[in-house]
C-alpha cells in the first residue's frame, strides 16, 4: 500500500508531496480537547466556586494529519503546550482522541492490544518507567518477562546496548541512587530490548548536561539506523533536531505549521542571510552607513542581515571596500528561524483573539 | 500551611498576620470542595458501628446501665467526644515542629522577635476557627437528628464547667503535642515516641469507651481501680473529661478538684513546652543544627 | 498465567530485600500495627467483664467473638500486605504520570497498579490472628467439624475477593478523579462496618443496613461467612452463606474490573 503525504497545513510546501512506502504512523484529523476548570483566586471566589464553577474547553491537538515511514526520523518540535506530548500520548495509546483516526503498526492505539504494546517503546524525559527500587538489571529481566522476549536474543540485546551506552558498572545499583544522565541511559536500555518497531520519545535530553545529551544522540542514531527503527522524538531544542532529524514536524497550539525536511526550513523561513565583515579596525559611522544594511557592531567586527537573492550583487561590492578582511556568510541559525515561526504564530493567535472578541 | 514571618511590630500588624493566616487557610479548605462537606459528615460513621455494638451488649445484659452509662448515654458520649476531639486534637503538630527542626526552618524563629511556641499557637486558633466554621452545619444536623440519645439541657454551672474544659483542653492538646515535637531537638526521629503518645492516647483519653468503664478494673492497690488512675493524668481531659461533664457523669466536688487538675496539667506542660525550648534552641545553636 | 505469577514473584522479592534493607522501619512498622490491634483487644476484653454475649442469643460470646476478630485479622492483613500499597501508590502515579509508562507496556494494568509492591509489614497482624484462632477455637462449646475447616480458607479467599473489587473500584476513582484523595480513609470508613458480627444490625434502622451491606455492598459477607463457620454450630444454613459469598466474590471482582477498564479508557494523564 502506497499513501501519499497527506495535505499539510497552510505554511507547508505543496509541491514537495511525495508517497511514503512502509507507512508505519498515519494519522487523520486527529484532534484531542479537554474541559478546564478554573481554578478561583481569593476568598469570594473560592466560596463561590462551591456552587458554580467555570470551565473553558482546551484544544490540546486540533485536527492534525501525519504520515511516517518505516525508518524515518521525525521531530516534533513546538514550544511549551503546543500539543506534541499530547500527539505522542495519543500515538501510544495513553489518551484517547476525541475526533480522527490514528493507525500505527496497524493498530489502533487506544485500544492498547498487547500485540501493539509489544512493537513500540515510550520513553519520557525526567520520567521514570524502570521500577525505582530494583536495581536496572533487575527491570531488565521484568521487562523480558513483560514483554516475552526469547532469552538468547535478550542476553545479546542487552549487553550490546548495555555496552554501546557504557553503562555496566550501574545496572547493579538501584534506580533511585543514580543521577538524571545515568537513569536516561538506562531508560533508553530498558526501552530497545523488545527490539521495538517504533521508538516514541518525550523530550529525552531535558535535563541533560551537554555530555549526556551529545552521548545519547549518538547511540540514537547508531541504533536506528542499524535497526531501521522509526523514530519519533519530541523537544524543544534544536540541538536535538539538529543532530538526530531529517524530517522536522513544527507543532503550535495544537496545529501543524510545517512538515518537512530541516534544510527546508531555512530555506522557506528566511529572507536574509548573516553576513559577517572582519575589517582592520571598528568601523566609523560613515562606513556603516555605506554598507547600507542594518548592522551590528561588535568592535572590528560588522555583522549584517542582506536579503538573500541580493547576497551575489551586494558581496562584491563588501569584499571590494578598503579595509575588509574577511567576510563569512551563514544561514540565519535553525534556534533563531524556529523561535521566530512561533512568536508570528503567537502573534497571529493574540490578533485571532482580538478579532474573535 | 505557607510560612508566614510575623514582626508584631504592632498589636494590630500582628492581628493583620492573623487574619491573613485565617482567610488562607479557609481557602486551603475550599480548595477541595468536594472533601469537606462529605469528609465531615464520613467522621461520623464509625460512631454508628460502636452504636450498634452497644446496643447489642445492652441488649445481651440485664443491666440498664453499665458504669453508670445507659445505652442512650454511650451514644450521647460517643457524639460528644467528635466535639471534643475537634477542640484537642493537633494533626501535625509534634511532626511539623520536629521536621521544621530536622530541615533547619526553626532557625528563622531563633533570629527573629518572635515567639515561635505563641506563632504556632496562633496559627492553631485560626485553624480551628476556620474547621469550626465550615464543620458547624455538619455537626449541628447530626446533633439534632441525635438529640433524642441527649440528656436534657443541664443547669447553667454545668455548661460554664463544660466550655471552660473545653478551652482547657484545646491548650492542654496544644501543649502536649507541642512539647512533644520539640523533642525533636534532641532526638532524630520522633515518630517512635509520637507513636507510642498516640497509642496511649488512643486508650486512654475516653476516645474508645467513657473512662468510668475502668472503674472496676483493679490495680492491685487495694481501693484504686484503673479509673482513678487515670483521672490524675493528663490523657482523659482531651476527649472524655468535657462529654463526661455535659452527660452530668461528673458534678460537684468532683468536678471542681477535676477542673484544678486539667488546669494544673495545662500549666505543666506550657511549662515543659518552654523548658524544652530554651533547653532545644541552646542546644541547637550549639551544634549549629 | 504463570507469567504475571513469576512477574509477581519478582515484584515481591524486591519488596522483601528492600524490606530487610531497611530492617529499624520494618520492624517500626510491625510493631505500629501490633499496637493499634492490640488496643482493640484490650478494648474487647473490657466489654466482656460487662457482658456475656454480643446481641442476645446471637452466640458471640468471648471465644466465638475472638474467632471473629481473628479472622477479620487475617483476612484484612492479607489486603493490606499484597493489595493496598500499590493501590495508595497509584494516587502518586496518577499526580506524577507515571501510569502512562505502565499503560504502554504489554500487561494487564490492573494487575500492575494493584499488585507491584508488597508490605511484608502487614502480614504481623495476619499472625497474631492465626495466633487468636489457635486460642479461641479450642475453648468452643461447638468445635466446627472437618468440613468447615474445608471451607475455611475457601472463603477466607472469597473475603479477600471481594475486598480486593472494592481496592480496585477505588482505584478506578482516583484515575479518574486524578486527585489525590486519601484512600487509606475511605478504606477505614468501609471495612469499618465489618469489624463485628452481622447480628448486631438489628431494628429499624439495624435490619436494612444489614441487608444493604450484605447483598448491596457486600462488605458484611467478608468477615461474617468464614468466621461463623469455624465460630458457631454448622448448620444447613452454612451453605447459603457459602453460596453467597462466593457469588459476590465473583460479582465483586468482575464489576470492579468493568469499572477499572472504563477509568482507564477515560484517562487523561497528566499535563507534561
């Protein structure tokens, strides 16, 4: 079976529909809403809260269409309450939806079959699912028994994750001793040894110190890609994107605003390039003003926004002035695009708001 | 409860703290809504077990009293020690002054002008207004479905007896514990020693029967039953005194020199409390906790 | 399935070394449950020095009755070791998230949340009502005959049925209510009805409690059924009580799990 991308949202690029063979993930107009309470502020309110109390209806996941394939790497990336741990909760089967359809491994995942269950992984940033008080070696047999691996596969699987992460001398420890980086590790363990067909992820390097997180993007992708494993990973920052993702999912208030590859975005998302000038002293307003591009100056050092299609006539003109040294042209950074894709994606909800009152 | 740091730098700062302290904790309570209401009227159930064990013992007996306590009485006793009970009883009293002494937030009252024994004490008035206060309906409805089980109303003296041992055993309750709590100074874990007080309490305050029904257990001293014994200690005054003065079971003489006694026993241990702070806060500089 | 037993087993050997690890709270906590019980036998016997019988003619007369408490000793220590740890646990999880992890695992869930942690502490008091039982039987006018005996521990079983229902149907509250409510009080309000002989329901307001609390919830049927079959004279109205016990044994445990499925079915986890 063949499913073409389904249509993405308004920002994405219609051209770039390709059909994905080995869909594992589809999912269609899947939406997830909860009813709120609020809470009372001061004495009035509370006693009033008694008798009445005022709800508003929260739309966590409004009506998102996603296709993955076998093998793919994706990122969900949003910002705080976008939606994206709810899409991956609603993926494994945690929550049900209140609207749409989703089919991983060809399983609904609400239903929670244990056929299902036994082909996936969660694993949750900053959230234990090894059993605090057993030390990890001893949640690793649990976890051959829960999930009814053969012994011989478990004893190769385990020594071969357990080595690639480095982490024999702790799985003798109980849990609950062991700090954040060396509880993810073993988390990570724990989750690969049913060998699953789709990894879910839930802001895994939160919390992390740069090591760590440098340490678990490597065996990610090490692992993934020799197991063919699709891999779906939440977050919020770019450095996992970055290191892990071809293909970016950009998630706000509970919407798809891009799907694509993360060369993409940069390409889509800009308008400009940083030019970066080295000249032999720091600049007089007079050749600031020559340049005549909004610049920032940090002594010797001129740093330039230029509007990319003009980046081939402008660069001469730079590279010919007295006192260049050297010039460096960047992509504007992936941090920079994203966070920008959110705050117009604010603003646009704020004057949504606005016109809606 | 939130920490709140009191500078009474005036009588009316302080009452201003107060009151602060009492809407907050009104609020704690309407924060779960749902519990109250319910919560107040699910303390009454175990009441309706022992009503019916009662009656099945009275019934079993030929006796129409036993300690001088009809079956009507036990029932009227067990409803007066809920209300006596809501006076003395401190949840979290001794635990929370012996942890704020293991995690070292006691030293903020070591440097500050204020009396930490009187803050808690403070804070324990306003707690109890505000259970009072949304406990009252509760309690009042099944006092008047139950009045029936009551005694009639007695005389003036008795109820001026009654409300002054009730005052008597809300500091004596408050004393106790606290005293209890400040051992925490000296001890790392008071749980053990809380556990054994509770135990003791538990048999002894008149929570589980009237204590007349010890009058006929022997001591081994020959004329004092267990019942005397414990009438000189403190336990009693915390649940049974108080009913027991309503039900008319304690009048006369008796009440006087019994009311001397709670008395006698609050001043001991506000005493003790003190001692035990200025003994505990000497100590604890010294070690630098 | 030898599984989830073999999963069980593990479960309860990691609470045991834990457990001995922490030996001064272990035997803290032993000691805590002897003294609350043993308050309540003092209590007991104090009643007695007043009256011969609990409800006239209704038999309960001090060994029977210790019989009883006995057995409600047993049969309360068996839920309190094996099925309320995880079950106050789960007012945790719930705050915390940490039930997603267990709904994505290929495993019953009910079985998880009610079953991974075990007090071992608890069972003290299971002990010292076998050490009651030991007592009291031999001091009976009427000693129960083999077959009751028999039955005994078959209905011991039924009472922890029907207990374990109740657990689970407050589990099932508190997932889906999502806060954090104190289920050790609500536990104490229920099981507090079965702490003596049925009989002592009786009279207008007595008698349609008692039939509320043996056919509606059937919290008197816990204690009652076994005890009375090692405690008073088997008759051929033994059978009905056999009979009803096990039919709510099974009622309890099958509603209660419908209950479980449809809380969890609603879940709606914790924000992130």
């Amino acid at each position: 079976m063949v499913f073409p991308y389904t249509r993405r949202m308004h920002n994405s690029d219609p051209s770039a529909t390709s059909a994905i063979s080995d869909p594992v993930i589809c999912v269609e107009g899947l939406a997830k809403e909860y009813r709120v309470y609020d809470k009372p502020e001061g004495l009035a309110a509370s006693v009033r809260s008694l008798f009445h109390r005022t709800s508003r209806i929260v739309q966590a996941v409004k009506g998102v269409d996603l296709t993955v394939g076998r093998g793919e790497f994706v990122a969900l990336l949003g910002p705080n309450g976008a939606g994206k741990t709810t899409l991956l909760k609603l993926l494994s089967g945690i929550i049900t939806p209140s609207r749409g359809t989703a089919r991983v491994l060809g399983h609904v995942p609400w239903e929670r079959a244990d056929d299902f269950r036994r082909r996936f992984a969660l694993v949750m940033g900053q959230r234990n699912q090894l059993w605090w008080d057993l030390p990890a070696a001893e949640s690793f047999r649990l976890h051959q028994e829960i999930y009814r691996i053969d012994p011989v596969r478990f004893e190769r699987t385990r020594d071969e994750l357990v080595d690639m992460l480095d982490v024999r001398r702790l799985i003798l420890q109980p849990v609950r001793e062991l700090s954040l980086g060396e509880r993810m590790k073993l988390e990570l363990v724990a989750a690969l040894l049913h060998e699953p067909e789709v990894l879910f992820l839930d802001e895994p390097t939160i919390g992390l110190d740069v090591v760590a997180q440098h340490t678990i993007h490597e065996f990610l992708r090490g692992v993934q890609s020799r197991r063919r494993m699709t891999v779906v990973l939440t977050t919020h920052y770019m450095k996992d994107v970055a290191a892990l993702c071809e293909r970016v999912v950009v998630i706000t208030r509970g919407d798809i605003l891009y799907d694509g590859s993360l060369a993409e975005i940069v390409d889509r998302f800009t308008t400009h390039k940083i030019v970066t000038l080295d000249l032999d002293e720091a600049p007089n307003q007079a050749t600031i003003e020559r340049f005549g591009f909004p610049c920032e100056c940090r002594g010797p050092q001129v740093i330039m926004r230029i509007d990319r299609h003009r980046i081939a006539e402008v660069l001469p003109a730079i590279l010919g002035s007295a006192g260049v040294r050297d010039v460096s042209v960047e992509d504007v950074p992936l941090e920079e695009i994203v966070a920008e894709l959110f705050r117009s994606d604010a603003r646009d909800a704020a004057t949504a708001a606005e016109h809606a009152s | 409860m939130s920490e709140v740091i009191i500078r009474p730098a005036s009588p009316f700062q302080g009452l201003r703290t107060w009151w602060m302290m009492l809407k907050i904790s009104l609020e704690e309570r309407l924060v779960y809504r749902g519990d109250f209401a319910l919560g107040t009227l699910m303390r009454f159930l175990p009441i309706v077990t022992q009503v019916f064990l009662w009656t099945a013992v009275f019934g079993a007996t030929t006796k129409t009293d036993i300690a001088g306590y009809t079956r009507n009485d036990i029932v009227a006793y067990y409803l007066l020690t809920m209300l006596t009970r809501a006076f003395s009883s401190m949840p979290g009293l001794s635990t929370g002054i012996a942890r704020s002494v293991r995690d070292g937030s006691v030293k903020k009252f070591l440097v500050q002008p204020v009396d930490y024994v009187s803050f808690l004490l403070a804070a324990r008035v306003a707690h109890k207004l505000v259970y009072y206060a949304v406990a009252a309906l509760p309690f009042a409805g099944v006092f008047v479905l139950c009045r029936s089980y009551f005694p009639p109303v007695p005389d003036a003296i008795t109820i001026a007896a009654f409300v002054t041992s009730l005052v008597l055993s809300f500091l004596l309750g408050f004393f106790m514990e606290a005293t209890l709590g400040m051992l925490g100074f000296w001890f790392m874990e008071v749980s053990s020693i809380v556990f054994g007080y509770m135990l003791v309490q538990y048999l002894l305050s008149g929570h589980m029967f009237p204590i007349d029904l010890l009058d006929g257990v022997p001591t081994g001293i020959a004329g004092v039953s267990l019942a005397d014994v414990v009438h000189w200690l403190p336990f009693e005054y915390t649940a049974y005194f108080s009913s027991a003065v309503w039900l008319g079971k304690v009048h006369g003489d008796r009440l006087v020199w019994s009311l001397a006694i709670e008395a006698a026993w609050v001043v001991v241990m506000a005493v003790a409390c003190r001692i035990a702070w200025w003994r505990g806060t000497r100590r604890y500089s010294a070690f630098g906790g | 399935m030898s599984r989830y037993f073999a999963i069980f087993l593990t479960f309860a050997r990691a609470c045991l070394v834990r457990d001995m690890t922490f030996r001064a709270n272990f035997i803290l906590e032993c000691v805590t449950s002897l003294g609350w019980m043993s308050m309540n036998l003092a209590f007991y016997l104090l009643v007695f020095t007043f009256t011969s019988e609990i409800g006239k003619g209704t038999g309960w007369s001090k060994e029977p009755f210790f019989a009883f408490v006995a057995t409600g000793l047993i049969i309360n220590s068996i839920v309190q070791a094996l099925f309320m740890p995880s079950a106050e646990e789960l007012t945790e999880m719930v705050r915390t998230g940490g039930l997603d992890g267990v709904l994505v695992q290929p495993l019953d869930a009910q079985f998880l949340l009610s079953m991974h942690r075990v007090d071992f502490s608890a069972l003290a008091n299971g002990l010292v009502g076998v050490g009651l039982l030991a007592w009291a039987v031999p001091r009976l006018d009427h000693p129960p005959p083999p077959v009751a005996w028999l039955l005994y521990p078959l209905l011991i079983v039924c009472g922890v049925a029907i207990l374990y229902g109740f657990v689970i149907m407050l589990a099932a509250a508190t997932i889906h209510m999502g806060r954090n409510q104190s289920l050790y009080d609500f536990w104490f309000y229920l099981t507090n009805f079965s702490r003596y002989p049925a009989e002592i329901y009786s009279g207008p307001f007595g008698g349609p409690l008692r039939m509320l609390c043996t056919f509606v919830i059937p919290i008197l049927l816990v204690v009652n059924v076994p005890a009375r079959m090692v405690a008073q004279p088997f008759t051929g109205q033994a059978w009905g009580g056999v009979a009803a016990a096990v039919v709510a044994a099974i009622a309890s445990l099958v509603v209660s799990r419908f209950v479980f499925q449809r809380a969890l079915a609603k879940y709606r986890s914790a924000s992130s």
